[in-house]
C-alpha cells in the first residue's frame, strides 16, 4: 500500500501545475495530504492552490518565486518539474529562437528551480521528481530540440542523484504519451494519431506520489511510465 502520510503537509512545488500532467500531480499531491504550490507561466485558472507566475527559464524570476514558497510555507519538502514544450519539425525548419526555447524551459527550467529550491530541500531532505520523457531513452525524426531537452534531463538527473546521495531524494520520471492539451497546438501530421495509447495523466501523477511517498532511505531513481499498448518505449 502508498505510504501517503509522508506527503501530509509537505509543501510540494509544481511546475506547469496549471494544466496537463502538472495540474494531475497538484491534484494527486492535494490528494495524498500535501500542500502543492503551482508555478507557471499562466496560473489565471489555478484556484484552491497557491500559485505564482513565472517562466522557470528565467532563473532570476524563479530564485525570488521560490523564496517566496519556502518563506510563506515554512519550508519546501518536494519538487516536481512538469513544466515542459516542444515544437516539432526538422531542425533546418525550426527557427532558431523557438528550437532553443524548448531547452531554456525543458533543461534549463528544470536546473532553476531545483537549484533555487535546494537550500530548503538539504534541510529536510526533500525530494525531486523531474519529469523527463519516453523521448529522453529514445529519437524521433523532426522532434530534436524535444529530444535533445529531455535526453539531456534525464542526465541532469542522473548527477544530480549521484552528486547528493543520502542528501536529497532524486527521481527521474520517464512518461510516454498522455492524454493532455500538450498536443493542441500541433499541426496534424505532428498529432497522435490513435489517443486510445496514451495514458491518463492523473495514473501518472499517482506514480509522482508514490515516488514522493517513499521513506526516508529508499530511492526510486527512475520511473517510466505509460500505456499498456502505447509503443513508443523501447
């Protein structure tokens, strides 16, 4: 059985908690007892929840966001980075400032905030969930700069883990495709064609808080996750 008492009134910072798989892990965090707080770059329909706007790729905005948190919580004992974007085409087709925007947000969004809230994580020996991606073990043609982020999470992760053993708790999340809104804005030749393979997010948000959930000592160091048929993972 998920030991959820460990998350009873642990703050758990959110990112991209306002929609798709981050606003099922502040449901799930919620759920479980915990009092997640939603960073994001538009939290206009967050309700019920503390929450701040921010874009974690600006690392000045999220160190001062982050302080705010850990001041007005007393503390923060997890972080969840879900924030992430893509944008699809080959490389020579993606314009330059769109392509590096997916690893400002992705990678470097991902570094920001767990950087800022480290001080706060050693003293209580928190917890990091990154969220990486199926596409993280493996490359699809015209999705390299999603593909690049995500690779390279998954190996922020890995260091981070090796470099704060029995510090911090680290757990690389590795999902394959949800049902959420990530692909709205997708043409269609870039949207899944059969949804019946994608997971539903709030099942993978209940994977973030068992993660969360373990006691103090036992590691889950990656996790991934998806669709009983979905075959993009091996």
């Amino acid at each position: 059985m998920q030991n959820t008492e460990s998350l009873a009134n642990k703050t758990v910072i959110v990112t991209g908690g306002a929609s798709g798989l981050g606003e099922a892990v502040v449901k799930a965090v919620a759920a479980a007892g915990g009092v997640p707080v939603v960073l994001d770059l538009n939290v206009s329909a967050v309700a019920g929840t503390q929450a701040h706007q921010v874009d974690v790729s600006d690392s000045m905005a999220v160190a001062e966001v982050v302080k705010t948190v850990a001041q007005s919580c007393g503390g923060i004992d997890a972080v969840v980075t879900a924030a992430g974007i893509d944008r699809c085409g080959r490389l020579e087709d993606v314009a330059a400032v769109e392509w590096e925007r997916v690893i400002k947000v992705n990678l470097l969004g991902t570094a920001a905030v767990v950087r800022a809230a480290m001080p706060w994580l050693v003293k209580d020996h928190g917890r990091v969930v990154t969220v990486a991606s199926s596409l993280g073990l493996r490359a699809l043609p015209e999705a390299s700069a999603y593909c690049a982020s995500k690779f390279a999470v998954i190996g922020f992760s890995r260091a981070l883990a090796a470099e704060n053993k029995g510090i911090i708790g680290v757990t690389t999340l590795i999902p394959a495709g949800m049902k959420t809104h990530f692909f709205d804005d997708r043409t269609e030749q870039y949207k899944p064609t059969d949804d019946s393979r994608l997971n539903d997010p709030q099942a993978v948000a209940n994977a973030v808080v068992f993660a969360l959930a373990q006691p103090e000592g036992c590691e889950v160091r990656e996790l991934v996750i998806c669709h009983e048929e979905e075959d993009s993972w091996p």
